[in-house]
C-alpha cells in the first residue's frame, strides 16, 4: 500500500512573524508519512434493525468477528442507540468476510475505508 503523505506546514521563526504574510511556497512545508498510522483501513458497519434479537445480533457477531461476549454485546448496544455501530475493523479481505458472515442472517451491513 502507498504511503499516505500529508503535508504540515513548518513554523515560521520569530524574524518571519515579523514580515508581512506571505502565502507559503513549496520550501516551506514538510512532507509527514502517516502510512504507519493507518492499523486497519477498512471498516464494517453494522445497522439497527428491528428484525433481529440482541442474542442474534451478539452471536453472529462471535462468529464474524471471533470477539468476545462482552465486545459482541457493546457493539449490540450501541448499534440499538445510536443506530449504527463499527463491528470490525482490518484489511479489506478481512472485512468482506466479516460482512458477508453477518448478512448471512440478513444483518444490514457495509464496508468502508477506516477515516
């Protein structure tokens, strides 16, 4: 995967500061790789819905994901508050295949890239 670049200015020092402002030129930005920030950058989302119980949503959650009890029934809860929860996050490959075990019970679900 490229690496992410993003540019972050560099500080002006205090003889700058005192000249006019000028918009800054090309010599004057750093180039930051922030590649190794991105951990998982993709994404499931998981919908409320009022076709499935708790216990169906915390479930296929363990069989999704192999998370714990406790993390299947946070994320249970949040998606019946707030109405939408992240259920997993990791490559690509990974969340497809998270996602298509929880549409297995016809769960309402989507990836995305991780912002």
């Amino acid at each position: 995967m490229p690496a992410e670049i993003v540019q972050t200015p560099v500080a002006p020092t205090e003889t700058e500061v005192e000249k006019d402002l000028t918009i800054p030129g090309p010599n004057d930005w750093e180039m930051v790789d922030r590649s190794s920030e991105l951990d998982h950058p993709y994404i499931v989302i998981l919908y409320n819905c009022d076709c499935h119980t708790f216990d169906q949503v915390i479930l296929q959650m363990q069989k999704a994901t192999g998370c714990s009890l406790e993390r299947a029934k946070s994320v249970a809860d949040e998606v019946h508050n707030s109405g939408r929860a992240i259920a997993f996050s990791g490559s690509l490959d990974a969340c497809e295949h998270v996602a298509k075990v929880l549409r297995e019970i016809k769960l309402q679900v989507e990836t995305d890239r991780s912002m």
